[in-house]
C-alpha cells in the first residue's frame, strides 16, 4: 500500500495496538466489570469480564491482549478487533471512533 493513500498514521495505530482491553473500553464508554468468581481452566490470568455497550452486554474471556466470546465462539486480539465486534465496526470505522474518543477525552480534560 502506498503510504501517502493511508488514511492511518503509523502512531496512531501503535497506540490502539498497544492499549489495554479496558483502557479501550474505558475510552468508548462501555461499562467493564470483572467476574470475581471465575475460576480459569486453562491459563491462570484469564479473566471473564461483561461489557456493555449500551443495551447489549457481552461475557468475554480476556487472557492478556486476546479475547473470547464463548457465546458466540468469537475473539480476537487487541483492542481494534474488540472495538470492531462491540460496535460491528470495520477496521477502518473502528479506528476512526477510536481517534474520536481518545480526542474527545483528551481535550475534555485539558
């Protein structure tokens, strides 16, 4: 790809990459609240969290930067792919309500 035609700076997205499940959530407004009684099978630092994005709420398995939907045996890794499902996004449309959000919340509190 030409990188003039991007519509994505390369610092943009290495801080969407970079940002944590929760920060994202956090940014885009969704509630994020933890399971304290989720034992994990497999891997002891998954967690099971439920967000909600307005009215719908979602149980997911987080295990670092990758998540899981076992309701719908959905996941991905990192916060794009989880903005990208929450909301129905594509990547592109998932990228730009990130940069609206994080700009809104930045200058919000300046």
């Amino acid at each position: 790809m030409n990188r003039s035609k991007r519509s994505f700076s390369d610092a943009s997205l290495a801080q969407f990459r970079a940002m944590s499940l929760k920060d994202a959530c956090s940014y885009l407004g969704c509630y994020w609240k933890e399971d304290p009684d989720f034992v994990p099978i497999k891997d002891p630092v998954t967690k099971r969290v439920f967000i909600s994005n307005g009215s719908r709420v979602f149980e997911i398995l987080v295990t670092s930067s990758k998540w899981f939907d076992s309701r719908f045996n959905r996941g991905g890794g990192g916060a794009i792919d989880l903005v990208m499902y929450l909301f129905g996004l594509d990547f592109v449309g998932a990228v730009n309500l990130m940069q609206k959000r994080i700009i809104s919340t930045a200058e919000a509190s300046l």
